[in-house]
C-alpha cells in the first residue's frame, strides 16, 4: 500500500525506487519488515528441547522442525536434526533401539525404525496381562509391620496367603454383628425385671 511505498521511498533516498533493482527494493523490504532473529537464542531453544510425557515420535520429530526454522543450520541441517532427534528421545525402548543403528543412520530411516519401535512397544503393553491392583492408604486397614510396608501400596499377600487388613475387616464385622444381639439381650433382661418386679407387687 501507500504505506510500504513511503517507507520504501525513504529507504531509497535519495534514489528513487524505480531507479534501483527489484531484488534490491525486495530486500531493502525484508529487512525493514521481517523481525530480527536472535540465532543463538533460537538454537538455544533447540537444543535445549526434549520429548514431552505423552509426546510421540511423529510430534516430537515435527516439533524439532519447526525448532530449526530459525536456526539457520545451513547444509548441516540434516544432521543436526539427527542428533537431537534421538538424543532428546525420553529414555526407554525407542531409544535403545536408535542407539544400536551406527554413524551411517540417516534421519527418514531414524524416523521410520523409532514409529515402528514405538508401535511395537504400544502393542506389547496393550497384549500384557493386568498388573496387581493398588490400594489407597487406610482403605484397608494396613499394620504397618507386614510386606506391604502399611503406606497404602499394592497388597502383598503374606506367608500363609493372607492379605494385610484381613483381620482388621473381620474383626470388625464381628463387632458389628455382635451389637444387636446384645441389644436384644438387653432388652429381654429388661422385661424380666419388670414382670418379676409386677409379681412382687
């Protein structure tokens, strides 16, 4: 707009642009228009990156991506998002994958052996068998002196395969079944007295 042409006749001065070459005017543009990149501070942010909890490979490689945009790496791209694409990996299966490929890895085949890897790993949770359940601490009663430690972690049975807490419920459900009766027996005493006191009178 008339805006761009004001600030590019300024830059021009005392040329006039049509007097100067057109990839010179574009340039003269960037520069006065394009924010200023601070590269070291952006390959800060690059190397300094790492996978995220819940993070797959595909995102943490894209994300490395766009992290390089204004880094400026050159020819030397390629490699750079090589080695931080697998030395920023969280450390686990996919890792140790990666690591046992050698100097002459390229980044496709790193990207293509770590979703592969990664799928493999998902599946293999998916087909294992359910881990012991875990409790939340005092929901069971737990003595503190038994092989579950008494902090609320998952119940290990005991020598005779009894659980920590067992006795504890049990008790107390006899406590609890114990009251009425006795209740009742209070009661029935209670009329007793009062026919043998009705008898005397």
């Amino acid at each position: 707009g008339s805006q761009a042409y004001k600030s590019l006749r300024d830059l021009c001065h005392p040329a006039l642009p049509k007097d100067r070459p057109f990839e010179e005017l574009c340039e003269l543009l960037r520069k006065q228009f394009s924010p200023q990149v601070a590269i070291f501070r952006e390959r800060t942010h690059f190397y300094n990156a790492t996978q995220s909890v819940g993070e797959n490979v595909t995102q943490w490689y894209g994300r490395l991506k766009k992290l390089s945009v204004d880094c400026k790496f050159g020819s030397n791209l390629e490699a750079i998002l090589l080695d931080k694409f697998i030395t920023g990996l969280r450390p686990g299966q996919v890792l140790d994958r990666l690591c046992e490929e050698n100097e002459t890895l390229r980044l496709e085949q790193a990207l293509d052996i770590a979703i592969n890897k990664e799928c493999a790993v998902k599946e293999s949770a998916y087909l294992a068998p359910p881990s012991a359940p875990h409790y939340a601490a005092g929901d069971l009663g737990l003595c503190g002196r038994c092989v579950c430690g008494g902090g609320g972690a998952r119940r290990v049975p005991s020598e005779n395969g009894s659980y920590c807490g067992d006795g504890q419920q049990a008790a107390a459900q006899a406590r609890g079944k114990g009251r009425p009766r006795n209740r009742r027996r209070n009661r029935g005493g209670n009329a007793d007295d009062h026919s043998e006191a009705g008898s005397r009178h």
